[in-house]
C-alpha cells in the first residue's frame, strides 16, 4: 500500500522534498550571514567602548603611546579595563600605525605571557587604513576564533593614534549562534508548515478522489455485495472468450443459477440475513469453480457461471456435484440455520449458442424448467424449451390483454343435489379464449399467472364477475370460486368480497370460497383469519380437494368450513376397481355430518358413481355426469339428472 501510494506520488514528494532542501540551505545560509554581521557589530561595540575608556584617561594613553613617563599603573589600568571589557587582547598603535603597546603575544601565547611593559609583535598598520578618515572601525577575521576590531584614537578632531582588539567572543558567538539556530529552525518549520500543509491537504483531497474513481471503476464492473462481477462487466468477459472460443474450439457452459426463497428470507429474517446468505453461497461456489471459470452475479438471488474447465463428459456433473454438497451444509446467520437451495440452469456452447445472450436466454429456460419441475438440482437446455418458452410468452401477452380488455371468461359446472340433480349452485370456472376461437386450458395459464403475478388480479376479476352473475341468478342458488394462495397475500381478500357483494347487492350466503389444504400449510393463522372475517359476513367456507392432503382433519377442528368437497381421485379410484373406497367415502360423510358440514364429490361421471354417493348420504355432487362447464347464457336451471332413474330419483 504505502510503495503504491509513494509510486502514485513521487513527484509531489520529491517536489516537497527539494522546496524543503532550498528553503533550508537558505535558512542556514542566511543565518551565517546574521551571525557575522552580529559578531562584527558586536566587536566594532566593544572597540569602540574601550577606546572610550582610553580616551577618558589623557596621561596614561599618552604615555601607553609615546612610551614616555610609562609607569606601571598606566599599563596596569589597561590590563584592568581590557579585562572588564572581556578583551581577550588588544594592542595600542601610534598615529603613524606603529605597534607601541600589547599586554602579551597572541602569536607564542604558550611562551610569553603578560608582563611589565608589554610586548610588540612588529604589526603595522597599513598606509590605507592609517590614512582613512574618521570615524571608522575596521573588523577582520570575523569567522575565526578571535575577531578583531580596528578603532582610530582621535582626540579633539586630531588622530593621535589606534586600537586594536581582541574581545573573547566565544559566549557571544554560542548565544547569537543559538538563537540563530532557533529561528531558523521556526522559519524551517513555518516553511514546513507552509508548504506541507497544503500539500497535505492536496494530497489528501487527490487520494480521496483517487479512492473515488477506484470504487466508481469497481462499482462499473463489479457487485459491491458479493465481490463478484457484475451483468455489464461478465456479459463483456463472456463474449470476448467466446470469440476466442471459435478458433480455439474450447467447449464451455453458462450457467443460470438461482437462489430460491431468498424474498421470503429478506422479508421475514432481515435484508441482513438475505446479504449474507448471498455472500455466503457466491463464496461456497467460488471455492468449487476452477480458477479460469468466471463467475458474476446479475441481481437480487441469480448468478452466471461460465464453465471453462471441461475437461471430460462428466466435468459439468462433477461441478454440479460439488456444488450441491456446498449447499447442503447449513449456515447459521443471526441465530438462524438456513440451508441455502439453488437451481441451476446449464446451455452449452456452441451447441446452444455462441453469444452470450443466446447462451443467457437459453440457460434462463433451462432453470426455469429445473423451478417448475423440482425434480432435480439442475437442469440442461434442451430445444423444445424454446419453443415451450415461446407458448408460454405468447400466453402471459393474452392474460395481460385479456385482463385489460375483458377477455376472460367465466364458465359454471352444476353442483346438484344427490338425489333429484337439482342445482343447489354453480362453480365458477375461468378460461382465456385463444386466437383460434378456443380456449386455454386453465392448467397451462395459471401457473404462468402465478409465476408473473398475474395471479391476484385475475382473481379479483373472477370475484367481481361471479358475483356479478349470481345476482342474475334465481335467489336459491349460490357461485362457488377457487382462490389463489395469491388472494390471502396482501391481508385485503375481506374488503375485495365485501366490495363486490355491495356493489352488485349480493347477500353472503350466496357466494362459496374453496380453499385447499396447502394454502392452509403455507400462512395457517393468517390465512384462517380472513377466512373467519368472511363468514361474518354470511360467505361459506369450503375445504377442497378433501382426502389428499396430509392433515385434513386436523384443519376440521380448527376452522368451521361448511363444506367438504371430495375430490375426483376417490371416483377414478371408484371405477378401478380400488378396495375400500366404499367404506372410505362413507367414513367422510359420516364425519362430515357429525360435524356439522355438507359433503359435495367432484368428478362424478357415471351413474353408477351417482348411486353410490346417493346411497352414502352425499349432499351434492358435481361432474360431467350432471353437465359440462357452460358461459352464463347456456346454463339450465333444471334437473341436471339426465338418466333420471328410479334408483336416483328414490333416493
């Protein structure tokens, strides 16, 4: 991290780094510049001050400079005052620039020391400086260890002669020195300040927007959840090997893979949980998956996987395989243990197609099939999967027109008294008429309806036109209509009913709502909770498809239905010939009637069935035998017995 970031700005370092350098060689160059013109000042000072002192006392700097009546306090108050002015030497010139007195050699320092009348070196000024007019001070070797200042003697406005001193500058030099330090170090720093500062703050601001483009780039091919590739980016990949696949003839698959059930777990356990289960499998399949497949989710539960390593016949089996044992361990996220279930739809190319949109489109058939069928984990395209995709298109296109324009239709199949075939009521029967001047089998459309959601609005309509027509209907007789799991959703089935029976002035007890024993399984309390508020309002509950289900009576006890409906597999059963059908339809008659319930068997077709049901006690029945299912206009209101036998009409 830190060698890319140094990569990614070396030249702003490197520029901060020499603005850095040059502002600190100024700093320090202008700093020994400082101190010399503090040293010089300051030695010129003390100069200047001690030829003060020595101008003040006439008689002792005369005799010091002609040497004449020199006595030994004169060169002893010169020591004295050199001292107190920390002159470390000094030397006193005539006025022809002629050394006359210094207290001791500053050139063999180690053999002469002071000593009564002093010592001469033989210096002599220069001509130019004995002849440069005052006031002046001349300053030499500044940058050694002893400066020395150079003062002319003038007394009354005549030069009588000069000093020359050698004040101890050591301390002095230390101090301005430190304190030099010290402000070059503040400009230093304010420097440092200035320039790093801002640049921090540049750096900073290219660094967050640097991360920024990063998380755009990634966002623009990647999935922020599961790390995976996105539609865009794997579309992309998937299509630049294909191309290569044409030359290289490598054979590979798409996979469509889908999570089911994870609406129900986002909306029951939390988005959070529904997160990290998707997290979770992209994980358990890309510890599988070879390291040259690619593997992208494109939304909500649905994965792509491009199966590049097929190796042998069974390579897509043996992914599947451990796939499949991935899943089927349990993963435990906010307390709960779920076993995440997927199926997999796989088209192979070339055979199946060559871009990534045919091999997408024939993969999403491919699962939709392994959805419908549940018979297995994973599903492989075949052909007739197109075309059956095709049919069912065409058909969920009819539903939507057929919902807009009123196209659907109601058909009524009798239910008749056991004994006379006189009708008591009327199931309602939806069909969807084609383009041929037919219809569609209801088993084909509704579980397309209920794969698109066409579901609830279809049976909102088939409510509103049953109820409808009953209205129209003679008093006595009442609409029986299926509902859809669908229905009981969204918790608004009751004001849907209520709605309709006021708007067409329709009492309850003319309609039936038929419920089956999965929709029971599925949302028990809720489900028998709407169920209670329509018989408040007169509606009948019936349970159908009795006998086939794995906890009917249980459900007999729980709710008051008002009827049980035998289903059409006990008549089928009836003519094979199957033992005990007898007794068993007796049975759920008499526990019927125990209860409180009337009892109506579908499918009847024959007369013999008719006779049997009549001799057990049924209520009503219902089936071919009596009529088929008619539109509104071709209903009979009459004896629906067509044999009409004695034994029937007896019983």
């Amino acid at each position: 991290m830190l060698l890319k970031l140094g990569r990614r700005y070396a030249s702003t370092v490197a520029g901060a780094i020499g603005l850095l350098t040059v502002v600190g060689c100024a700093s320090y160059y202008a700093s020994q510049i400082a101190l010399r013109h503090l040293v010089e000042g300051e030695v010129g000072a003390r100069g200047q001050a001690f030829a003060q002192v020595l101008l003040q006392n006439e008689t002792e700097l005369n005799a010091l400079l002609t040497g004449l009546s020199r006595t030994a306090d004169a060169e002893v108050n010169a020591r004295i005052a050199g001292n107190a002015a920390n002159l470390l030497n000094f030397s006193i010139f005539n006025r022809d620039g002629q050394e006359v007195f210094t207290p001791r050699s500053t050139q063999n320092e180690w053999l002469l020391r002071e000593r009564p009348g002093g010592t001469a070196t033989g210096v002599t000024l220069s001509q130019s400086t004995v002849g440069r007019p005052s006031p002046w001070i001349a300053t030499e070797g500044l940058d050694g260890p002893q400066p020395t200042a150079i003062v002319p003697l003038d007394r009354g406005g005549e030069r009588i002669g000069f000093l020359s001193v050698s004040p101890d500058m050591a301390q002095s030099r230390q101090n301005l020195s430190d304190m030099l330090r010290w402000m070059a170090w503040i400009v230093a720093s304010a420097a440092v300040g200035a320039v790093g500062v801002p640049a921090g703050l540049i750096w900073a601001r290219r660094h967050r927007t640097q991360l920024a483009n990063e998380r755009i780039r990634f966002l623009a091919d990647f999935d922020p959840l599961t790390q995976l590739l996105n539609r865009q980016r794997m579309q992309k990949d998937v299509d630049r090997i294909l191309a290569t696949s044409r030359a290289t003839r490598e054979r590979m698959a798409l996979w469509a893979i889908n999570l089911e059930g994870l609406s129900g777990i986002n909306s029951s356990l939390g988005q959070e949980v529904g997160d990290e289960l998707l997290r979770v499998v992209a994980d358990r399949i890309g510890q599988v998956m070879a390291k040259t497949d690619l593997f992208g989710r494109m939304g909500a539960g649905d994965f792509r996987l491009l199966h590049r390593s097929m190796t042998g016949p069974n390579a897509t089996l043996d992914l599947v395989r451990a796939i499949r044992q991935q899943m089927e361990q349990p993963v435990e996220i906010g307390g709960h243990s779920i076993v995440p279930r997927v199926f997999i739809g796989i088209a192979l190319a070339p055979e199946h197609g060559r871009s990534f949109f045919e091999l997408a489109r024939h993969s999403d058939l491919a699962l939709t099939v392994c959805k419908d069928t549940k018979t297995a984990f994973h599903t492989v395209f075949e052909p007739w999967m197109d075309t059956e995709a095709t049919r069912r298109r065409q058909i969920e296109q009819d539903m939507r027109t057929a919902l807009k324009t009123g196209r659907f239709e109601l058909f009524y199949q009798p239910i008749v008294a056991a004994g006379s075939g006189t009708p008591k009521g009327f199931e309602a029967l939806i069909r969807l008429p084609d383009s041929q001047g037919g219809y569609i089998s209801p088993a084909e459309f509704l579980p397309i309806a209920e794969a698109r959601d066409l579901i609830k609005p279809i049976s909102d309509w088939v409510i509103d036109e049953s109820i409808r027509q009953v209205a129209l209907w003679p008093e006595h007789l009442y609409v029986s209509i299926n509902l859809s799991p669908a229905q009981f959703r969204d918790d608004d089935l009751f004001e849907i009913v209520k709605a309709a029976l006021d708007r067409h002035g329709v009492d309850g007890h003319r309609l039936q709502i038929e419920v089956v024993e999965t929709l029971l399984l599925e949302r028990s309390d809720a489900v028998l909770g709407q169920l209670r508020q329509l018989k408040q309002l007169g509606v009948s509950i019936a349970m159908d498809d009795f006998g086939t289900g794995y906890s009917s009576l249980g459900y007999l006890w729980r709710f008051p239905f008002d009827t049980v409906k035998i289903d059409q597999s006990f008549m089928v059963a009836f003519d094979a010939g199957e033992a005990n059908v007898r007794q068993i339809l007796e049975t759920i008659v008499a526990l019927a009637h125990n209860l409180g319930m009337r009892v109506t068997t579908e499918g009847v077709e024959t007369q013999e069935q008719a006779r049997l049901l009549a001799e057990l006690d049924c209520d009503t029945l219902q089936g071919f035998y009596f009529s088929r299912p008619k539109p509104a206009q071709a209903i009979d209101f009459g004896s629906h017995s067509p044999s009409a036998t004695p034994a029937i009409r007896a019983a």
